[in-house]
C-alpha cells in the first residue's frame, strides 16, 4: 500500500497535501483548543482508576442538567463537520481514484466534487455523525458490566477473576465486530455514492460483505498501528517535536488510509456489484464498475 500511494500522490500531490493541511489544522486547532488535556484533566478530576475515569464520564454524559448542553454542542459540530466533508471528500476520493489509474491525471476533480455530489455527502455525513455517536453511547453503556465485574474481581472479588475474565473477552470481541461492521460499511457507503448507484450503501454493504475479513483485519491493523504511533509520539518530552512528528505520522497514515479504502473497493467491486445498480460508461468511475463476464 505504501508503493501504491506512493505511485498515486506521485501523480496528484493534492492527495497528500490535502491531508496535511487538514492534520495541520486540527494541530492547530488543539494548539488552542487542547481537547486531549482536556479528556485527561476530567479523568484526573475523579482521582480513581481507569474504570472510576470510565463510570464517571459516563455519569457526566447522561446527566439530565447536560444532556442539552451535549446534544445541541453535537448538533452545531455534526453540521459543521457534514459541511466540510461535503465540501472536500468527494473531489478527494475522485482524486485517490484517478490517481490509481494508468495514464495522465484528470484536473478539476474537486470542482467536479462539489458540484455533483456535495449535497449527497452532506446529506450522509449528517446521518453518520449521528450513528457515530449513537453507537458510542451504546459502547459506553455495553461496557458497565465489564467493568463492574472487573473492578470488583481486581479488588475485593478475586473468586470472580475468571467471570471477569470471560466477560471482558466476550465484549472486547462484540465490540471488535460491532466496529469492523459499522466502519466497513460506512468506509463503502461513501465511496459507492461516487457511482450511479441509486442505493449507495446496500451496494456499498455488499462490496463490504465480499471481502470482509480482509477490510475488517485491515482496518484493525490500521487501528493498531495509529494507537501505538500516537502512544509513542505522546511520550515524547519536547511539545514541539512531538507536534510535528504527530502532523508527519498523521498526513501519511490517513494518506494510506484512503488509498487503501479506494483499493479495496475497486478490487472487490469488479466481482461483486451487480451491473445494473451502479455501472455507467460516463461515470468518473467506471474502471471500477465493470460487471462479471
């Protein structure tokens, strides 16, 4: 994947420098706005363990006297965060595409992006926003009885060592599947809403289900190597290094990301979309939509 991005941001730089821009304004943006130190202050305000952090944050979100507060702070950021995608992802994901493909590179991608298809990631993007934090919340709330029972076993309890044990095995695996899931199928749904497809995430859904352990322990090893790149990156003393190392690391990890998402979706869709849902010969996709023979 490495030479492949390599070979694709050799023909559209804006791939990269795109990225980078971004990963240097969110760099700025907790420059002023240290969202990080934030979280671990509010962990450290509980002056208890990691599952003492865990519960209280819990605590802190359902709260009635702040669930207004969250829900209206959620909104303002979902649309703003909708806007913005709409505005960058579609021509960004037409640029990874085209620079995948032989031959000289298109120009005027994201132009055609927002022009075609910015209401239709605006309108998507407001609908996974919401999913997201839909699903966090139910994660949260799915982990209180691993962490219950694992306090208790690490504390006072230690007969029930082995329940806890069980327990912490059982919902590590349902949320490394509810993960992979929503993340496949999100990843899909966007790039399918690049095509002609009329329904973009049951198609996007099926490219998923066609190779899905290969994305799912895909976007894992992904997962893994960000938590420990930026664990490593964090224990670095000086702040300034340790910004631009986070902007350096960041730019090219999401780089590759996206490449490999667009990838991935261009091997499987040649085996597994049907014809008549999303293939088109004008399309700006259409080297990844040619149906079996």
């Amino acid at each position: 994947m490495i030479k492949t991005t390599a070979r694709a941001v050799a023909k559209h730089p804006s791939i990269v420098i795109t990225i980078g821009l971004i990963m240097l304004a969110g760099a700025v943006f907790n420059r002023f706005i240290p969202v990080m130190a934030m979280i671990i202050g509010i962990i450290n305000m509980t002056g208890g363990d990691f599952f003492d952090s865990v519960l209280a944050l819990m605590q802190m979100l359902i709260d009635p006297q702040n669930i207004l507060a969250i829900l209206i702070v959620t909104a303002v950021l979902a649309v703003l965060a909708s806007v913005v995608i709409g505005l960058l992802l579609p021509g960004y994901l037409l640029t990874v595409n085209d620079g995948l493909e032989k031959g000289a590179g298109k120009s005027g991608l994201y132009r055609k992006g927002i022009r075609n298809y910015f209401l239709k990631f605006f309108l998507i993007a407001i609908r996974t926003t919401f999913l997201t934090v839909i699903l966090l919340v139910f994660l949260l709330v799915s982990s209180v009885p691993a962490i219950v029972i694992t306090r208790l076993a690490s504390s006072s309890r230690s007969e029930l060592l082995l329940a806890a044990i069980f327990v912490d095995i059982v919902t590590i695996g349902v949320f490394f599947a509810i993960l992979s899931f929503f993340s496949a199928y999100i990843y899909m749904w966007y790039i399918t809403s690049l095509t002609e497809s009329k329904k973009p995430f049951r198609d996007g859904k099926a490219i998923a289900d066609s190779s899905f352990w290969s994305i799912a322990l895909g976007l894992f090893a992904f997962d893994v190597i960000f938590a420990v790149c930026i664990c490593l990156i964090y224990l670095i003393g000086s702040q300034a290094l340790r910004y631009i190392l986070g902007w350096v690391f960041t730019t090219g990890f999401f780089t590759v990301l996206a490449v490999y998402l667009v990838q991935f979706f261009r091997d499987s869709s040649e085996l597994r979309i049907d014809n008549a849902s999303i293939e088109n010969e004008d399309s700006d996709w259409e080297s990844i939509t040619r149906s079996d023979k």
